[in-house]
C-alpha cells in the first residue's frame, strides 16, 4: 500500500513539474533591429490670455502630420454633400445632453 502511495505522490510531483515547466512563458529574443525615432513636436508658445489661437495653433500643428488619405473633409464640402443627399453615413459620438444643446 505504501509503494502505492509513493508511487501515485511521484507521479503527481513528476506531472506539476511538467505542467509548471510547460506553462513558463518564453524568454524574449533581444531586438535585432533598432527603434525608430519618433520626433516629437514643441507646443507652440502662447501668451497667456490667448487660449483660443493656443487650442488654434496646437490643432492645426496635430492634423499638419495627417496624411492625405485620413477621409477628412472641409466643412464646406460636407454640407455640401449633405445638401446634395450623397449616401453617406454620419456618426455624431456627442452625448445626447451635448448634441441637443448643438441643435
């Protein structure tokens, strides 16, 4: 009955060091290539009391990087595609609170 015992403990001993040496997550390789550098863009400076040019100034340097692909359109194209019932599909991300307050 013993040997059994010890038989039954060593294979489960033997069966959690496998399983425990199967689940260890893989050491990982080192980077054969170096990093890109990614240039950051300097806040443009702005006079106190200037808010509005400073969030001005600060959108337009943010979509200057834009690609020219990026779908967006000027304001004046969009109503005037709206005016011109194309098929398209809007969506608004506004809260309902936020949008009523728009319309």
């Amino acid at each position: 009955m013993f040997k059994k015992n010890k038989l039954l403990l060593m294979l489960v001993a033997i069966l959690i060091i496998a399983l425990a040496a199967g689940c260890a997550a893989p050491t990982p390789e080192p980077q054969t290539e170096p990093a890109k550098k990614i240039e950051k863009t300097e806040p443009a400076e702005v006079a106190l009391g200037d808010e509005s040019s400073a969030v001005e100034s600060v959108v337009n340097a943010y979509f200057a990087d834009k690609p020219a692909h990026n779908y967006k359109i000027k304001q004046d194209d969009f109503i005037e595609k709206v005016k011109n019932e194309e098929d398209m599909f809007i969506l608004d991300i506004r809260q309902p609170d936020v949008y009523a307050e728009g319309h």
